[in-house]
C-alpha cells in the first residue's frame, strides 16, 4: 500500500510541476506577442523552462509539457511566428543530449545546423502555406537575397549560442535550484 501511496504522489507531483511549467511558458508566449523582438527570444526562455521538467521527470513529461505549450500558444497567442518557432524548435532542449553524443564533432555540428536550419525553412514554408499574407511575403521578397543570408547566418549564430547557454543552466539548476526543491524528491 505505501509504495502505491508514493508512486501516486510522485505521479501528482509530476503533473503539477509539468502544469506549473507549461503556465509560466503559455504566459510568457503571451506576454512575448505583445514585444515585436521577443518573437524568437521568448521561445528559446521557454524551452529553458523544460529543462528541470526535463532533469526531474525525464523525457516523456517533458515532451507532454512541450506539446501542452505548443497547442496553447497556436491557439492563444497573438504572435503565431513565436508559437510556430516554439512548434519547431522548442523541443530542442530535450533533443540537445542525444545529438551531443554524435561523434565525430563535425557531424554532431552539421547535424544541429540542419536541424536549426531545416526547422526554420519549413516553419516559414508552412506559415507562408496556411497564412498566405501579402505582407508576410513582400517583407521576405525585400530582403533581398543578401539579407535574407545574413539573417539565416545570424539565426544559426544565436542557435549554436543557445545550444552552449543549455550546459551552463542545467549546471545552475542542479547545482542551485535543485537542492532546494526536496519536495520533489521524497
């Protein structure tokens, strides 16, 4: 009986660390609508958010809590490229330790550069699908083709920046936070 009496309170822990964690990423997607420059920055915040969902309860709840956050910010955002960009690469820091294991360093590298850049391609070919804005498509087409390379380039740029800030905030987290939370534990 004590054992089914833990694993029921570890599952209720589990779902409400999950659940406190997806609200503070949907309000954060929220808020980011209302700032023009958080559209990419607010979703690279709340994929840090996932990465104690990550530590504490493992791959399977932190990919529920993603796509939880996901939905709600498609269906409640105001800023639908922020919730796309957190559709597509929201995810990655629960993906980050299994292409960190790829060796040789130059194929792990190549690899996130085609996801970072392979996601943002078909986040743009599917938005530019289902929302067939004029605007959306004149602001590409007036980049210009130099422009629009040097926005890839700087985008893969703060990626791999991301992707080395992750390191250091699980480090923090398990050094810092993480003892402060028992609760989680017992």
């Amino acid at each position: 009986m004590a054992y089914d009496r833990n694993t029921a309170r570890r599952q209720s822990m589990m779902v409400a660390f999950c659940g406190m964690a997806a609200g503070l990423s949907v309000v954060m997607m929220l808020l980011g609508g209302v700032i023009p420059i958080a559209t990419y920055a607010v979703p690279m915040l709340c994929g840090l958010i996932l990465l104690p969902v990550l530590l504490e309860f493992g791959q399977a709840a932190a990919w529920a809590t993603f796509f939880s956050v996901a939905f709600l910010s498609l269906l409640l955002g105001f800023d639908k490229e922020a919730a796309f960009f957190y559709l597509f690469l929201g995810y990655y820091p629960i993906v980050k330790w299994r292409l960190d294991q790829l060796k040789p360093p130059f194929f792990r590298i190549l690899m996130k550069a085609l996801l970072f850049i392979g996601a943002m391609g078909a986040m743009y070919g599917l938005l530019s699908l289902l929302f067939p804005l004029e605007a959306f498509m004149r602001e590409f087409q007036e980049m210009g083709a130099a422009a629009l390379a040097l926005f890839i380039l700087v985008y893969a740029v703060c990626m791999f920046l991301y992707d080395r800030l992750l390191m250091p905030m699980v480090l923090f987290y398990a050094n810092r936070i993480q003892p402060k939370m028992k609760f989680l534990r017992k």
